[in-house]
C-alpha cells in the first residue's frame, strides 16, 4: 500500500448522468458505511452533464457535507471517461469507483477495504446472480465476456463492473495509460497488480432507467474488443489464405473435369454464390479495418479526454493530473 502526501485514505468515486431520484438516499447510504470505517474519506462525484437536477442536489449536499465535492464536465462524455476524470480528481490512497444507482451496495465497501489491508493492490467485485435481467442481456453478457477472455492476453474477470477498490499504485499506473478509449474493465486489468476479488449480489437498480441500451452495448464491446485484441484485425489473412486453397482445389477440379468431360456452361448459380459469398467477406474485413482505423484516427487526434467546468471542493489545483484534463 501506498499513500500520498495528503491523510484522505479512502475517495469514492460517483459518475452521475440524470440521476437526481437517486442523489440523496445515495449519500444516506454511503455517508452511513463510510461513517462506520472510521477513515478519512472522500466522495468525488463527476457530474457527467446531466440534464435534469443531479447537478443542483450535488452541490447542496457538497454544501452540507465538504467530504462530498463535485466535478462538473463541460458535458456529457459517457461512463468511462467521467470515471477517468473522478480517477484524476481524487487524492485518497485507495479509491473505489461506485454507480448512483446503489446497484453496488455501499455497505460493501468495508470488505473491499478488510481486503485492501490485508495488502492486495485491487480488490474487485464479482456478481454472483444477474437478478431481474432478461434472458436476452444474460445471454449477450456472457458472450461478451466469453469472447473478450478469448480474444484477450490479460484476464478480465467476468461479470466484473467498475465496482472495486484500487489501490493508490493502481491509480498512478492507470493514469499513465495515454489512450482516448477507455475500456476501463480491460485497463483495470491490463495494469496488474495484486489482485483479489469478493463475490457479491447485484441488485435492481433504485430509481430511474439505465443509460444503456443494445445498440450502446454493442458499441461498447467492439470497443472493448478492438481494444484489447488484433485477432479480429489479423484473422482476415488466414481466412484468406483457406479461401484460395478452397478455390485452388476447385479450379483444379474444374479444369480436370473440363479436359476429361468437354466444356460444361451452366454453374451460373454457382458463380452467383461465390462472387456474392466472397463480396460479402471483403466487406466485412474492410469494415473490421475500419474500426480499428477509426480508433487509431480517434488517438492521434490526441484531444483532451474531458473538459470540466467547475469543481467544487478544496483540494489545491497542483494536486489534480494538468496534462490530461
Ligand atoms: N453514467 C455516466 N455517464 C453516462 C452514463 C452513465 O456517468 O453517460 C453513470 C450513471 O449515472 C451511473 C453509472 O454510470 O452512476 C452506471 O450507469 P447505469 O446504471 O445506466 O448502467 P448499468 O448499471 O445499467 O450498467
Ligand atoms: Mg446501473
């Protein structure tokens, strides 16, 4: 464990976008487990340009309570990157990343921490059920995280959210990883460290709706794959190399059957079915390079990752990361 010149031990960290149903019973719940650890803590909520309240009710309870302080992005830049802006802003010696919708309890941040002091580096938390989830998500969760496993050279622990603890190390190393994507699942993991994890239930979300929706999930596993494999980049070359073996063979027969039988016309369905078969993955391996073009693009653009407005706690600017912010 390491600490850094200031006595906040534990930061926790809030990203909120349309939350205001949730705020005040969220830091009921967090300030109660917190009170109980007995430490010197924080709360850094990232106020992911909301567009309803959440923004009013953070500042009144950072009024109330100056261990709550705020971090107000310019707008809205999604879960990751207002996780990564939480992850510059707080100045504990562990922190740990928690949704608004209580849907990570609060009152297991003391186990998360019992771990932490027994010295492991990242303590994550693996949900044991997938309660009130369709069919449907199960079914495309565990194919997202069967397929990244594969694909990936580091493990990602499966049905694995952003709910866990890190270790100010941790953080230290995470900030010096430069890309724009951030799949924050892979990066945890990617950096290393001692790792440990405790088992828990996830349940429904408290008020509201989910920011997520299919095609958002989507979007975000081709991220999460196009950044943490090449394979999708790389498989085009084999298939390509059975494709002309294929038809290597069958031109051989053609040709054989042709010297043996005479000239044979029909094959018109034939032909149709290859030219279009073959159309098809051409397409498909153009739009594979692509995604990952588009990404490569995206980093050397090499913009700010965010923009915040306003931050609303105490803490000397000299301490905030400057070069991503
Ligand atoms: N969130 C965010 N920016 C976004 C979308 C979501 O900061 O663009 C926050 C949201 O307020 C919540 C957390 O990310 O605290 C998880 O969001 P949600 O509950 O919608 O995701 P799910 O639990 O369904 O994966
Ligand atoms: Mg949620």
């Amino acid at each position: 464990m390491s600490s850094q010149n200031n006595d906040i031990e534990l930061s926790v960290i809030v990203p909120i976008y349309n939350e205001e149903q949730n705020i005040d019973y969220l830091f009921e719940r967090l300030v109660s487990a917190l009170d109980n650890l007995n430490l010197k803590y924080e709360i850094v909520c990232v106020n992911d340009g909301s567009r309803d309240n959440s923004l009013k009710y953070l500042i009144e309870n950072h009024h109330r309570n100056p261990n709550i302080k705020v971090v107000d992005m310019s707008r809205n830049f999604g879960k990751e990157i207002a996780l990564s802006a939480g992850l510059d802003y707080a100045i504990g010696s562990a922190i740990v990343p928690i949704d608004a919708d209580l849907q990570d309890p609060p009152e297991l941040i003391a186990e998360l921490v019992a771990k932490w002091r027994e010295g492991y580096d990242v303590v994550y938390a693996t949900r044991r059920l997938r309660q009130g989830e369709s069919w449907l998500k199960r079914f495309t969760a565990n194919a997202f995280y069967q397929t990244i496993i594969c694909m990936s050279p580091v493990p990602i622990p499966k049905n694995t959210g952003d709910f866990r603890l890190l270790d100010r190390c941790v953080v230290d190393a995470l900030k010096q990883l430069p890309e724009r994507n951030r799949f924050m699942k892979g990066l945890f993991a990617w950096v290393g460290f001692n790792q440990t994890s405790i088992i828990y239930d996830r349940p429904q979300r408290y008020k509201g709706v989910t920011k997520w929706n299919y095609w958002k999930l989507w979007n975000f596993a081709i991220d999460g794959i196009t950044s943490f494999s090449l394979l999708p980049l790389k498989v085009w070359s084999y298939i390509g190399i059975i494709l002309s073996l294929i038809s290597f063979l069958y031109a051989s027969f053609l040709l054989l059957r042709t010297l043996i039988l005479g000239i044979d016309v029909p094959g018109y369905a034939s032909l149709m079915v290859a030219i279009l078969f073959l159309g098809g993955v051409q397409l498909i391996s153009l739009g594979i390079i692509g995604e990952y073009l588009g990404r490569v693009y995206d980093e050397v653009k090499g913009r700010p990752l965010y923009f915040v407005k306003e931050f609303y706690g105490d803490q000397p600017k000299s301490q905030q990361n400057p070069e991503i912010k």
